[in-house]
C-alpha cells in the first residue's frame, strides 16, 4: 500500500467549502486507519473520545493547538501527540495558514471490542 505524497490534496482540500476540517483516507483496514487532515485557518475538530481506540496526530505542515486529555499542546510540522483509548482529544488551527496532519487510529473504532 502506498499513501500518496499530501501536497496532492492541499489545492483542493484550501479550497474546499464550509467550515469543517477536510480528511482524506489513505489506508483503512478493520484494525486501523490512515487519513490526512487538513485546518484551514481557525478551523478545529472539537474535542472528543473513543473509549477503545487510540490516535496518532503527526504534523505535516504548519501548527496546531491540541488538546490531549487536560492539556493543550503547541505542535509544529515534525512533532506529534498520542491520545489513549478514552482520553478527550482535538486540535485547533490557530494560525492563518494550512495546517496538515497525519493521523492514525488503531483499533479502528467500527471493530467491536472482544468480550
């Protein structure tokens, strides 16, 4: 499986419509997926949490505010953040370019956890 080099989206996700951030897959299994995500300026993904799952957020370009459990983290292109299974997470474009991550989630949350 390849994923594909994300400067072939940033046309069209900057200039996509409305005020959601945009996400494209790359690679999804039952076990996990792969997406690109990209802010626009002052967008965000709101805080939320996935009992049984985990995330990744690498950053591609850019900086981005992210709320890891009760922090907030300043993290520019190069850097990441973990949030464990249950732990509220989000992030938030607070600058006036793009902002692109990787993100990665494994179990991915449509797989049920085994009783």
């Amino acid at each position: 499986m390849i994923i594909n080099d994300y400067h072939t989206f940033l046309d069209a996700a900057g200039a996509a419509g409305g005020e959601k951030l945009v996400k494209i897959n790359q690679f999804e299994s039952d076990r996990m997926f792969v997406d690109y995500y990209f802010l626009r300026p002052g967008e965000e993904q709101k805080p939320h949490a996935h009992a049984d799952s985990d995330k990744i957020y690498f950053v591609l370009e850019g900086n981005g505010t992210f709320l890891i459990g009760d922090g907030e983290h300043l993290l520019a292109a190069g850097e990441g953040a973990v949030a464990a299974a249950g732990k509220p997470h989000g992030v938030r474009n607070h600058t006036d370019r793009m902002l692109v991550l990787l993100v990665a989630m494994a179990p991915h949350p449509r797989m049920k956890p085994k009783p």
